[in-house]
C-alpha cells in the first residue's frame, strides 16, 4: 500500500495579513505557517491506515524552499519521505498537474487532499488531479476504512452522509471527521524527521489556469453597541434602521 498526501504550506489562522506589490502578494515576514488542517487530519487517517497494517507514506507539497519545514512537520508526524516540487504555487491547475506528474510515476494508491486548504479556500486540486490520472475523486470524506482491495468511505452531503466503495487508485478529499484530531509529533519523531528523505524535484511544465489580480482585506467591523436587557423596543429599531436585518 501506497499513500501520497497532499501537504498545502498556509498562513496560521491567528497571523495578521497585509499584502506587498500593489495587493498582488502578501507579506510573507513575521508570518507562522502551518499544515493545511484538512490536510493535517487527512496524514493523520493515513498513518492510522498504515499502522494498522502495511505500506508507506509519502508526503508532497508544490512549493519553493521556505516550505520544508511544514513537510519536515508532516515527517515528524509519522510520513516516511518527501517531495517538494521546486515552484511557486500560484494557481490550483498548475499544482494538480505537479502532484499528477508524480503519481504517474509512483503509482500510489490512495492520493489524500484536504477538502480545501485554508489559504484559498478552492476545493480544486484533488478533483482535478483525479481528472488528469482518470481515476475516481472521492469528496468530502470524513471517515475511510480498508477492506482487502477496496476502500469503503462516508462522505459528507447536503442533508446528511454516503457511502460508498471505491477500488484502488482514488483521490480522497478528507475533512473534519476523517480523524479525531490531529497528530502532535512526538520528540521522537521530530529527530527522526531530520534524517527522513525530502527529495526536490524540478516543476513541469503547465500553463496556468488563473491570475491573482488583487487582494484586499474586509471592512473593518462597526463598534459594538450595548442595549439594555429589556430595551427591546431599540433592539428592533436597530437591527430594522442601521443593520437592516429585519
């Protein structure tokens, strides 16, 4: 058994963001970054799945050198090696192609995503390295189990839960659900990650797909106004004259 992860190199939640070039990037100095939290679960059912019997685990991660220390994270987490492909990951179709490229010559068979990093919120890149190697994509996955050559998943849905039965290879987009919680490296496994290999392989070629024109940050939130617990009469008032919310 083969498994890739997916590993996306994101802002941490709590940073405070401005952007450089006229709004075209965001300034990368004084920023913690982290694993992609869908994709943080996803290594983390994966190195379950490998526990629980044989195989390997690679992780992936299409990104400039800065990114290491996030897959050196995912190392210390239980992966057996890395790659990262040398290249700035501007766009979800050139990403996709890159990780396609080296499931071509790999042949993994479980290729785990998150259901959408946290940075672009896109939801893109698995189903469309799914297209690329034509093999089934699997969305939305909060629980995954192994029986014999297939797989059995539940996916999340509007209004409830499917399951279903894939045979092997797939793409699986996992999501809250798919693992308790994260896993916290041990010491242990944060010295072993030092000398687990992390090989850097040079971009394909791939148009790209989309442009980042600008971005701006939300309006700044309004004052908090308090009203008095039986002022109901200006609670009205103001949720029907400044908020226009009834």
């Amino acid at each position: 058994m083969k498994i890739l992860v997916c590993i996306s190199h994101v802002l941490d939640t709590t940073a405070k963001i401005s952007f450089t070039d006229g709004g075209k990037s965001y300034d990368k100095n004084n920023i913690q970054f982290i694993i992609s939290p869908y994709e943080e679960l996803a290594l983390t059912r994966a190195l379950e799945l490998k526990e629980a019997g044989e195989g390997t685990i690679t992780v992936i991660n299409v990104g400039e050198a800065e990114t290491e220390p996030t897959l050196r994270k995912a190392l210390a987490m239980g992966a057996d090696d890395a790659i990262r492909v040398n290249a700035n990951p501007t766009d979800a179709m050139f990403v996709a192609k890159q990780i396609a490229e080296v499931v071509k010559q790999e042949n993994y068979d479980i290729i785990f995503t998150g259901k959408e990093s946290i940075d672009y919120n896109g939801g893109q890149v698995g189903e469309m390295v799914a297209e690329m190697l034509d093999i089934p994509s699997i969305t939305s996955v909060s629980h995954i189990d192994l029986n014999g050559n297939t797989a059995d998943l539940q996916r999340e849905m509007d209004g409830g839960y499917e399951k279903v039965s894939c045979d092997f290879p797939f793409v699986a987009s996992g999501q809250k659900g798919i693992a308790p919680e994260a896993r916290i490296p041990a010491m242990r496994g944060i010295m072993m990650a030092r000398k687990k290999p992390l090989k850097v392989i040079e971009a394909v070629e791939a148009n790209l797909a989309t442009e980042v024109k600008n971005h701006t940050l939300p309006e700044p939130k309004g004052a908090c106004v308090m009203i008095e617990p039986d002022n109901a009469k200006e609670l009205i008032r103001l949720l029907h004259e400044e908020a226009k919310a009834l």
